[in-house]
C-alpha cells in the first residue's frame, strides 16, 4: 500500500503540472517537494495547498487505515511501570481541530520522548 507521500506524487503526476510550477507556488525547492514524497505522513497544511494548486481533493486519498499509527510507550526514571502515551493523531484527520488539544498532544509525545530518552542515558552511562 503506497504511503501518503507516494500518493502525493502520484497525484500531481496525474495532474500535468509541473514539478517546477508546484515548487514555485508553493515557495519551496525542489529538493525539498522530492523528501516530501519519500515521507509517510504529510502535514494536512501542506497536502491541501498541494491540492489546490493542482485541482485535486486527496480527502478520499488517505484511508483510516493509511492514518493508524501504533501507541507510544515509555517508561519514566522515576516509574517502574510503562507510562501510557497518547497515540499520534494524525493532522490529515479534521482541518478544524483544536490547536490546543494538539498542542497538548504533541508536549505528551515529547515529554515521553524525553523520558524514554532519559531512561536510555540511564541505561548506557549510569548514575553520576
């Protein structure tokens, strides 16, 4: 099943327009729109600026099962037991989603991130 950046480019291939004219309007390189096809995620943002200037609605392009992503988890220095992270919401879901509860989120994502981190410094290096 091809990935959402692989269907992005898919999408403006179908289209004819030029890889030079999206960059262009876009205000990117083209360097830059070539990593984007190699991602499996896209920010909603720019998927539907991509979208309007080719004439392309990619809503029925990036399936439930495209968006599904696997839980988060990691365990705190201070814990023995698995901190519980929400899983990853994906941006494409709803353009009109709260900006706080995803900013929320992503501070959960990054606090487990720290803490799995930490555990790891722990692990490799020790006490002081």
């Amino acid at each position: 099943m091809p990935h959402q950046g692989e269907i992005l480019q898919e999408a403006i291939k179908n289209s004819g327009i030029s890889i030079t004219r999206i960059v262009e309007e876009l205000g990117i390189t083209r360097p830059t729109i070539y990593r984007k096809f190699k991602e499996d995620s896209l920010d909603y943002a720019f998927v539907k600026r991509v979208g309007e200037i080719i004439g392309h609605d990619f809503s029925d392009d990036f399936t439930a099962l495209q968006q599904t992503v696997l839980p988060f988890t990691a365990t705190s220095v201070t814990q023995s037991s698995p901190v519980s992270v929400t899983p990853r919401s994906n941006v494409l879901q709803t353009p009109d989603s709260d900006p706080v509860k995803q900013l929320m989120a992503l501070q959960t994502k990054y606090i487990a991130l720290l803490e799995a981190y930490n555990e790891l410094l722990m692990k490799v290096y020790g006490p002081k």
